[in-house]
C-alpha cells in the first residue's frame, strides 16, 4: 500500500535460537536513548513544527528530516525488540529522509514540506496530548491534584484527528502482541518465524510509524487503516 511513510522488514530465513530473548535484553541501551533523549527532543521539535505549519504553511525541511530519523529510529528498535530482525539496530540519529540502511529495516519517507493543510494540523497537537496524559497517570499514582477538566478538553480538542488511528493502532498491537509471543515460543524452538504471525509483528510496525509520521507531521495524509 502506497503512503508516504514506508516500512519494509526483511524477513529473515533463520534466527539463533537465543535470540527471541537475547534480543530483548540487547537492545535496552536503544529503548532507554529512545524514550528519554529522542522523546524530549522530538517533543521540542514537534512543538515548533506545529507552530511552523500552522502559521506559514511549510514544514522545514530540517524538521522533517529529524522527524523522519525519529519514526525510523522507533521502528528499528521495535523491530529489533520483536526479534523480527537479526541486525542489531545502529546508534544513528543523523537526520535523512530516506532510509540508510543497513539495519534490516527500510523505513523511508516523502515528507509535505508546502502546501499543508493547516486545519488538520490544528488538530494534530500530539505533544500536549501525550505529556498532559502522562501528568494526569502521575496524579493518580501519587496523589497530587488532577489537572482542571478544561485541561483534559482541551487536550482531547487538539488530538482529536489521532484518536481513529490510536484506536486502530492500539488494537494492532494487542494482536500483535499475541502473535509475538507465539511467535516468540516457535522461533526459540525452531529458528522460524510462522508467516501469519510475522505478518501481524511487523503489521504493528508499520502502524506504528505511520501514525507517527502523521502525529509528526510529515504528511497530511491520513494513515490507512491496515496492516500492510
């Protein structure tokens, strides 16, 4: 299916048996770099290409670059984590559009620098919706004052246009969740990965960053809703 966002994982022919678990332990150092100095730094730039789009109309191409590595960056460790790849995932966060390979995962991208559509990214302000829901969980866990029900309203205003794709996103991912940990018990006995289940482990994948790409505006076309 032709998007803006691309995902191609090789499928490998054998996997070492320790690897399904290895695996999972190996590419920590990637999962931490990923959700604390990736996170906020994209967090930050997300905020200026939202502010960018919604008063010029373009898109820097410096952004979107940045935000291509990112998306590119998640799928790889994902994928690495999900044993769909053997190739250790390379610390590289040099900005490119299209995909420098070398990781077992392609994940290339036609960015919309001009000509957006302003509206659309009116409502896609995922930035507040994510760290207001992460504020509104520490409230819960440690007790301290809710935020103020307008808050939350105009959180859910703001990512309004995301939620069919979360919602799609998310149930995804709890299928491929269960193929993955089949799929887990057969490559660890076998060396193979069924194809049905790596078709719904890499389906998430592919989900995954598309619905980023959108969240971080790198097209104004709406993720499909499919797997493949």
């Amino acid at each position: 299916m032709s998007y803006p966002a691309t995902v191609t994982i090789e499928r490998p022919d054998r996997i070492a048996n320790w690897r399904p678990i290895g695996q999972m332990i190996l590419v920590l150092p990637q999962y931490v770099v990923l959700h604390t100095a990736m996170n906020v730094v994209a967090s930050l730039t997300a905020i200026y290409a939202w502010l960018a789009v919604l008063f010029t109309g373009k898109l820097p191409p410096g952004v979107a670059a940045f935000h291509a590595t990112y998306v590119r960056y998640r799928a790889r460790v994902f994928s690495y984590m999900s044993f769909l790849t053997d190739k250790y995932p390379p610390f590289d966060v040099s900005p490119a559009v299209e995909d420098p390979g070398g990781a077992g995962v392609s994940v290339s991208f036609s960015p919309r620098l001009e000509g957006r559509n302003r509206l659309s990214v009116l409502f896609r302000f995922i930035v507040p919706f994510a760290w207001l829901t992460l504020i509104g969980m520490l409230g819960l866990i440690f007790g301290f004052a809710s935020l103020p029900a307008w808050v939350w309203i105009v959180e859910l205003v703001l990512g309004a246009v995301l939620i069919p794709g979360a919602v799609f996103s998310m149930v995804v991912w709890v299928i491929s969740s269960i193929a993955a940990l089949v799929g887990l018990v057969v490559v660890t006995l076998t060396g193979r990965w069924p194809e049905a289940l790596f078709r719904w482990s890499a389906g998430w994948v592919r989900v995954d960053a598309r619905l980023w790409a959108y969240s971080m505006l790198l097209t104004d076309e709406y993720p499909p809703f499919s797997i493949d």
